[in-house]
C-alpha cells in the first residue's frame, strides 16, 4: 500500500520516481521535497521501508511549504506515469571494495528494475545512480531501449562539486563561488580539469600552483573512497544526493543547465558506444545537447580516452558476466 497526502493546486504535475529508498534516494526525496520540484514516489523492495520514510517526509513538511505529494511503496503500479526515473538501487561499496566489484549484483538489480519501471512509465527518461556508474548507465539503457537523450548518469556533478569543495579550501573562498569542471567516468581515472575550473570567471591555474591544485586533484579521485572509509559502513549519500537533485531539477523545470553528465557518445571527443562524463545541457527532454569542449590539452584528451578505455573493458566484463 503506498501512503499519500494531497498535492496542492498551484504545483507542477511532474512525478519523479526514485527506485531505491536507501541513503542517496531517500536523502533525494528530501532535496526534491525541499525545493519543491515534484511529486515524488519512493520504490524499495524492503517492504515498508520507503512508505516510513514518505511518512517521515511529510511530516517535516509543516515546517516547510511544499505540496507536491511523497509517496512510499513497494509495488510498481504506483509509480505508473512518472516522467523520470532516478535508479540508485543496488548495493553500495563496503570499505576496500573498488566500485567494479559490484558489477554482477549491481547490474541485475539495475536490469530488472529499469525494466520494471518502465512497464509503467515508458515515456519517462531515465537518471542513474546505482555503481560502478558509467557502466550500469549504459546498461539501463540497452535494457530500457529508450533513446540515449532519455537516459543519462549522475557522477561528474558530484564530482565537479567535491573538486570545487578542495579548491576553495585551498584557495580561502567560499566554496559557491569556484566553478570546477571534472569530466570522464566516475573513479581513479575521472578527469579534473583545473584550466576550466573558475573563482569568479578567474581560472585556478593562475590562483595556485600546480601542486596544490594536484593535491585538489587527488582528493577529489578518492573524495568517495575517503567518506566510505570514514564512515565504515555504506557510502556518500548528502553530496550524491544534492548533485543529483541538480539534475533532477534542471530536467523537470526545463532549465536547460549545463552539467557534466554521464552521457551516451556517438563521436564527440573521438569516442562512441559509450557513456562518459561531459558537459550536456539538460532540459525536459533530457540530454539536450552534448557540449564538446574545444581546448582540453593532449594530457586531458589522453586522460579522457584512458578513462573511455576502462569502462568499456568493465562493459564487456559486465556483458560477459550477465549474459552467462
Ligand atoms: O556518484 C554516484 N553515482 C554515486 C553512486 C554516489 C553515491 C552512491 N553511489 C551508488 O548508489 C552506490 O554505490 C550504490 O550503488 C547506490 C545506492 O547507494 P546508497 O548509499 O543509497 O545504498 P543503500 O543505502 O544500500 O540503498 C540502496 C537501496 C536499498 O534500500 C535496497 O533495499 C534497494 O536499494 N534495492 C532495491 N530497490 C528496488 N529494487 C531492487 N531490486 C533493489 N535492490 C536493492
């Protein structure tokens, strides 16, 4: 049974579904409640956990003034006609555990409930979550059969924002006014780039010197690996959760930002039949527009294929390992 409460007139009617009420979907559901972006269902498999927490959210409601509604539920049918999708079920990474190695358990979970959820909505478009990232993306897409501008990944936002979070440090400003950019996949190989990364349109490179923007650099590689250490159990979920909001709001609002996405390549940087962080505009339609930066220097270009290269290999790996 899925708990309800009335939306309020004046909201948009937009649905969002998150499948998987743990940390980051629940902490989304919240982000989302806040900003009052949408109407939210809560999806989980354990039974009743997603409608506590739709009741818990609701009732923080009074302090706030939001009405879109939140629902908790653990039956598909009441998710039916969302316009987008937010997966991040499956399990997290537990300390020393590299994020390929969820690969098998995680892509099982991501097949059936991408296939699941659009039974009943096929029209929505499609935000993953679920690790190792760019591989499951693509995964939920060949699954889904929708075309790749309806289903994209959330890694570079959160990435981008760890990276921001240390140059500020670094550099003694707040962390809101730093714009950083990381692009390629989500893991040891992703691609910071310092020469498009700003403190009020000022690049960090002239700001710092080069090893202090390494040591930004490499915190922002393990930022995921430092908080799953510290915390001992489960991963990352506030920043996860914010960044994908980011998302969630620019497509259901039709904002058209850019952000670094995970997005499905047909050619853009030398590279296609795959899914890799780089800038896109995202709008009601989805992935907007595929944005390929002109000036990245041959150690960034090479740094981009390299991370191109290891995903596809844990692709086929992926393939091989479901397909038997
Ligand atoms: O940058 C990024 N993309 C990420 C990814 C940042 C943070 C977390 N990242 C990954 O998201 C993480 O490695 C995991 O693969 C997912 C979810 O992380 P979370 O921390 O939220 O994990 P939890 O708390 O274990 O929640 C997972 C939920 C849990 O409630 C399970 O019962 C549910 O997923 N689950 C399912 N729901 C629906 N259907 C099925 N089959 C299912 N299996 C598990």
């Amino acid at each position: 049974m899925a708990t309800s409460l009335p939306s309020l007139a004046y909201c948009n009617e937009s649905q969002v579904t998150i499948v998987g009420a743990g940390h980051v979907g629940s902490a989304l559901a919240q982000c989302i409640a806040q900003r009052d972006l949408a109407n939210v269902v809560l999806f989980d498999v354990i039974a009743d956990r997603p409608q506590g927490l739709a009741l818990d959210l609701n009732q923080a409601r009074s302090h706030g003034r939001y009405g879109h509604t939140i629902r908790g539920t653990n039956d598909y049918a009441d998710t039916a006609n969302s316009d987008l999708l937010v997966i991040t079920a499956g399990l997290p990474r537990r300390p020393g555990m590299s994020r390929e190695d969820l690969l098998t358990t995680n892509g099982n979970i991501v097949a059936e409930v991408v296939r699941q959820s659009l039974v009943y909505s096929p029209h929505a478009s499609l935000i993953m979550v679920t690790n190792p990232l760019d591989v499951m993306t693509y995964l939920a897409w060949k699954v889904s059969g929708l075309p790749p501008q309806r289903v994209m990944g959330m890694a570079g936002v959160l990435d981008s924002a760890r990276f921001q979070t240390f140059l500020a440090a670094e550099l003694g400003v707040p962390a809101g006014d730093v714009a950083a950019m990381v692009l390629g996949s989500h893991g040891d190989l992703m691609v910071p780039l310092p020469s498009y990364s700003t403190v009020s349109g000022i690049p960090v490179t002239e700001l710092l010197p080069p090893d202090r923007i390494q040591a930004a650099i490499d915190r922002t590689r393990h930022g995921g690996a430092e908080i799953v250490s510290l915390l001992k159990q489960g991963g990352a979920y506030y920043a996860p959760a914010a960044a994908t909001c980011a998302m969630v709001e620019s497509i259901v609002l039709g904002q058209s930002r850019i952000l670094p996405t995970a997005a499905y390549l047909t050619g853009q940087y030398g590279l296609e039949d795959v899914y890799l962080g780089v800038p896109c505009q995202l709008g009601k339609g989805g992935v907007e527009r595929i944005i390929e930066l002109a000036a990245l220097t041959p150690a960034e270009q090479d740094a981009l294929m390299r991370s191109a290269a290891s995903v596809k290999q844990s692709l086929n790996q992926a393939l091989a390992l479901l397909l038997t």
